[in-house]
C-alpha cells in the first residue's frame, strides 16, 4: 500500500523527533516522539482491555464495579457511565478494547508503553472484542492474558509515543503509543540516524 507507507514515512521521519528511551525518560514537555525499540515484556500487571464507550472509546465506568464480566468482556447486568465530558451520552453501552502494558527497550533503556485497540488489532490481526469472545469460547478467563498477546514479545517497531499532560503533571514515564511501525524499511531508516548522529 504505497499511500500509507507515504503518511506513515511523514509521520515517522519528518514531522517528529527522533529519540532514545533515555532522552524521553523524564516526563518534561508534552509532546509526541519517535522511537525504535523492542518489545520485551507484556507485563501482565493490568487487564488487557477496557470496556470502551460504544460512542467515544473513552474507558466506562461500571455503576457496579463487583460483578464478574460476560463473555464480551462487559459486566453482566451492569450500566456504564461515560465521563468524557465531550461525550454526548452518560449511561451508554461497552465494547472491549485493547489496553496492553508492554515493557520496550532500545539500544539504551527501557520504559514501559500502552498500547491500544488500533496499533494492537493491527500487530495481532484480531480486534480485542473478537479475542474476548475467542478467548471465553475455549474456556478461559477473558482477565488472563491470551496466549495470541505473547506474539508481540520481541517485536522490533517505530513508535510515536505521545507525552501528556497527565504524564508531566505526575511525572508518569508510562506513556501512551499513538501510532506503530512494523515497516522493516522504516525502521532501519530511523536506525541509520542513530549512527550518522
Ligand atoms: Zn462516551
């Protein structure tokens, strides 16, 4: 596809900054960077998925946070209430979506990233509402990591990591990915940039 790999290189190579982990470490400015790094753990310290607003993807609440989910990974018999104030609805319905902690390294350090439905759907090929229901139909617990999440371990990928203002207000490294790359070209691209500086 060679419009996206076009966006994709304009976004990567020249719009953002290209650092290392230990440029990036310290929460300073809120801003969004380019890195390359390896994923080397999927720490397995939160779930693997939220329930997501059917009409913004901002995380719900559950109004009864004890109940055990169902199989589509909402709770059962459960009303959510979305507190996005740009959203248009306060009790609305839930799908699941990916929230994935992954701990990535460079050729300098290591941080620990979330990644979300859109970068994750398109490494794992399957959307975080089907691997729910995947997940249930063979019987195991939809809160335990699925064996299909290992594949992301040791992936080499172009992230654009995005600081925020949560971040730099807590002083919180564990940033949000905003976009990956899996483009072998790319990523050796932004690898050869390292040696020249
Ligand atoms: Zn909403």
């Amino acid at each position: 596809m060679k419009s996206n790999r076009i966006s994709e290189k304009d976004e990567f190579v020249l719009n953002l900054e290209l650092k290392t982990i230990s440029d990036i470490f310290e929460p300073i400015e809120i801003k969004k960077y380019v890195i390359v790094a390896t994923i080397k753990v999927i720490l397995q310290n939160a779930l693997w998925h939220y329930p997501a607003c059917t009409n913004c993807n901002t995380k719900a609440v559950p109004n009864n946070p004890s109940d055990e989910p169902n199989v589509t990974g909402s709770l059962k018999n459960v009303t959510y209430e979305c507190r996005n104030p740009k959203c248009t609805k306060t009790e609305t319905s839930t799908f699941p979506r990916f929230m994935i902690p992954v701990r990535v390294q460079d050729h300098i350090g290591s941080i620990t990233l979330t990644m979300f439905e859109q970068d994750a759907k398109k490494l794992l090929k399957i959307s975080a509402k089907d691997l729910v229901a995947k997940t249930a139909k063979l019987g195991f617990c939809t809160n335990v990591y699925p064996s299909d999440i290992k594949v992301l371990k040791d992936m080499k990928l172009a992230f654009i990591v995005s600081v925020s203002k949560y971040n730099v207000q807590r002083n919180n490294n564990q940033y949000t990915i905003s976009r990956i790359s899996d483009d072998e070209i790319l990523i050796e691209e932004l690898e050869k940039k390292f040696v020249v500086a």
